[in-house]
C-alpha cells in the first residue's frame, strides 16, 4: 500500500513538472490543426477505433489479471513530439500492454520543445529520481546524458543495433556503452508547393538561397495581388529554441560556414559566410517570412503551412503526412525536396532524430528495455513510417514496397538523410545544450534586428572559448 501511495505522489510529481516544464499549458502553443484528426484517419491506420477499443478492454483485462497475481511492474515512459506523434505513440503502447500484461506503461507527454524536454530530464536525473524509467532522447543529448542512462546493449539490443544506420548507433554509443536504442531518424526539408510554382512559371523548387528568396516574394506578391493578405512566401523555425539552432546551421553550412565547432574540436562559427547567412534569414523577417516567425517553433510554421499561406516551408518529415491528410486544405498540391544552398548542390539538412533511452535510476530497467526494443523494432518503425511519416533508422525499411508508395519521399531522399549535418554534440559533450543555447540565443538577436550577422559570430566564437576552451580556426 505504501509502495503504491509513493507511486502515485510520484507520478503527481512528474506530471507537475511536465506542466511546469510547459509553462502551464501545452495546447496553447499547438496550432488549430488537424493533427488528432489526420492521424486516425491516416490511410494505412492499422486499428480502427472498434478495434483499439477492444485491445484497451483485453489489455486492462489481462493487466488486471497479472496485478491480481503481484506481478505486474509499472513504467513511466515520456516522449511524443508535434503533430500527431503523441496519439499514435499511445496507440503503440497499448498495443504494447496488450502483448505484455505484466507491464504496465504511463505515457507521458513531453513538451513539444526539445529544449523543454531536456530542461525536464535533466531536473529528474539530477534528483536521481526513479519517477521517470524510460523516455525519448533527442540524437544531440547521448553525449550530455549518458552518466544517467543504462547501457542497453546490457538489455538485449546488442542483438538488434547492426539492424540500425551505423552511425546513429555510433552516436549514441558513448564509451562503449549504448545509451539510446534508435527510434527514428529526422532531417531538414523544402516544403513546397507544386500548384503555385507551377501557377507562377518555375518547373522546379529552387536549388539556392537567392532562388527561394526571389521565388518565395514573386509567389507572395502574386498571391497578395489576388487578395489572400495572409500569404506569406517562406515559414521556418525562428524562436530561441533548438530548432533555430537546426535551421540556421543549415543556413550555414549550406553556406560553407561550418558547424560552429568542427569534429576536431576547433570553434569555426566566426567566419564571413556564416555571418552572411545569418544576415540574409534575418532579411526574410517581415518581408517573404511573417514578423512573428522569430517566435516559431515547428508546429506554428506548419499551421500557416498546412493553411494553405505559405509557399515554401522548412520542417522535419512529420509535416508530410498531415499535410496528406484527407481534411488538409493542401493535400496533393505539395512535395518535399532537400532544401537549398548558397550554391546549387551545396544543400544541407541538420540531422535530427530520437532515441530511447532507460534511466539509471528506474527500478525496472529490464521492463524499460523491453519497451525501447518493442517500440523501437523493425515492425513498429514501419507503422510510424505509413502513418506518422517519421523516418526509420532501419535502412532496410527504405525498400519496403509499402512505405515506398505511401511515403515516397523516404526512399528517394534517402541520401539527404545519409549525408544529414550533425550537429557538434559530439565534440563538445557534455557541454553541447550550453553550446546551443548560445548559439541559438545570438542567432535569434539577428534575425529581431538587435544585432548584424558579423557581431553574433564573433560573440559566440567568444563565448564557446570560455565555456570550452577549445582553439578556434577556419571551417
Ligand atoms: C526535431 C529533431 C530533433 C531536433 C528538434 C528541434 O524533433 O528530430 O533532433 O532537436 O526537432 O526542434
């Protein structure tokens, strides 16, 4: 009884903090759009509603039963990101407790900002709290995190990583030990509008920075002229968040700037073309991309995206499938491309992704690890593939007839998600979420006209000197 009691205060206090951690209200930062309803109606849906109905029924039967008999354990597990992630992650776990009654899992939603959710994680490993057993690790955090996680290899996945992309397992190794089991891979993309660059004469998305600039303003002004005021040309990510630190160093090293710290450890962020690039984004604010776009995280970009108000868009995979949803307005008028460069082919998408990972401090690790295995395999990766379009970390999967057909731009952009530009959390573990805070806090001072491109490379250089000490050098 008094386990149970501590159970519970113990949920009480993660869900305070997952509230606190949200600022109070998740929904208020969520778009109006269709994501609940585009992922039930998700063409490959696996269960219909009878049918996740009557698993819950079974699962809490059989659940009931293993309780019954003391053996039971519970996990909490945090994870979902935008769109419609969350509810077919809870889709997934029943299925998950109906095929284990022993085990049963608290889902529970993370804040949709990597930021946030790393602000969270890293409060509950701090306090070595058992609270939190299982949770999805961002592909930049295995390096900052590891002191606090298990080594899955210990747990059974040393069977399954040579099914995984070697170098996303290679991340997430960190001194021998496999501290996050690959769950699926991301990457920066152009979202594109194929009736409007048809509408306005170009046969083809634009392969440079100036190109989508000068494209994005003549569609804007057509469309402007023709009496839709909400029209913008281009929606990014611009708030001081994580996901800025991902666009902009597309920005930059599709711009030859480097990735602010290089492999080697040598600070390469001060350097003209970086600065350059970060002067031309900010030239989009309140021209071709909304003045508010410096507050966007992925989610407000694509609410004017799937609006039917933008253009162009750059987002991660998930934005596919709800954009082909049956009640988008721009359903079959859109595709997806690598994004652009300063030169034609010098295009570069930030490597994105996330990982499971179990906690040091659980007291069920081996339930954990037999969740992050279950969600994780070639099976359940598939299903988000067909009906969330996010990207397997199984290369495999990228010649499955059914994903080819139902999310075709897997396969034939498989190269751009091979190539992905990491971000520079290896070399400067575990110091890499200071290492982006400064980043993406100088970059944001850029794009709100407080600061030139030139000043901000030099003040972050600056900055990650003291907190690194690293040399710095040309990219
Ligand atoms: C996506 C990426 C993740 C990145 C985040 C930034 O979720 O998968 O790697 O950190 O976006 O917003």
């Amino acid at each position: 009884m008094k386990r149970r009691l501590m159970g519970v205060l113990g949920l009480l206090l993660i869900a305070a903090m997952v509230l606190a951690a949200c600022g109070g209200g998740q929904a208020t930062e969520a778009p109006a759009a269709p994501a609940t309803e585009a992922a039930t109606e998700a063409p490959t849906e696996a269960a219909t509603e009878a049918e996740t109905e009557a698993a819950t029924e079974a699962a809490t039967e059989a659940a009931t039963e293993a309780a019954a008999a003391g053996e039971q354990v519970t996990l909490t597990f945090v994870g979902a990101g935008p769109g419609a992630e969350a509810n077919f992650t809870k889709q997934q776990i029943e299925q998950f407790m109906q095929e284990n009654p022993d085990i049963k899992v608290n889902f529970i939603e993370g804040h949709v900002s990597a930021t946030d959710r790393y602000g969270l994680y890293l409060q509950t490993f701090q306090a070595q709290s058992a609270d939190i057993d299982a949770m999805q690790i961002d592909v930049i955090w295995p390096g900052d995190l590891a002191e606090h996680l298990v080594d899955l290899n210990e747990y059974g996945a040393a069977d399954v990583t040579g099914d995984h992309f070697p170098a996303i397992v290679t991340n997430n190794t960190v001194d021998g030990r496999l501290v996050g089991l690959p769950w699926f891979t991301d990457g920066g993309l152009l979202y594109y509008r194929t009736d409007l660059l048809e509408k306005y004469g170009y046969d083809a998305p634009p392969a440079t920075w100036a190109e989508l600039t000068a494209m994005a303003q003549a569609i804007q002004d057509g469309e402007r002229a023709e009496g839709n005021q909400d029209f913008w040309g281009f929606v990014w990510q611009g708030k001081a968040y994580e996901g800025l630190t991902c666009d902009a160093l597309e920005w930059i090293y599709s711009s030859g700037g480097g990735t602010i710290v290089s492999p080697d450890k040598i600070i390469t962020i001060d350097n003209e073309s970086a600065a350059a690039a970060l002067d031309l984004a900010a030239s989009w604010v309140g021209t071709i991309s909304p003045p508010g776009v410096t507050g966007f995280q992925e989610e407000e970009a694509r609410a004017v995206w799937q609006s039917g108000n933008a253009a162009f868009m750059r987002n991660w995979p998930y934005s596919y499938s709800l954009g082909q949803g049956d009640d988008s307005p721009i359903k079959g008028l859109f595709d997806v491309t690598s994004l652009p460069g300063a030169e034609a082919g010098q295009s570069a998408a930030t490597l994105g992704g996330w990982q499971i990972g179990v906690s040091k401090y659980s007291k069920n690790p081996e339930a954990a690890a037999k969740l992050a295995l279950w969600l994780a395999s070639a099976e359940q990766q598939k299903a988000r593939a067909l009906n969330i379009s996010l990207l397997p970390t199984i290369p495999a999967l990228y010649d499955d007839a059914e994903i080819a057909e139902v999310v075709p731009f897997m396969p034939n952009l498989l190269n751009v998600f091979t190539n992905a530009v990491a971000r520079p959390s290896t070399a400067t573990a575990p110091n890499y979420n200071e290492v982006s805070t400064i980043f993406f806090s100088n970059v944001s001072e850029v794009l709100t006209g407080n600061t030139s491109g030139e000043d901000a490379v030099i003040n972050i250089s600056l900055d990650l000197e003291d907190l690194l000490g690293f040399e710095t050098g040309a990219p």
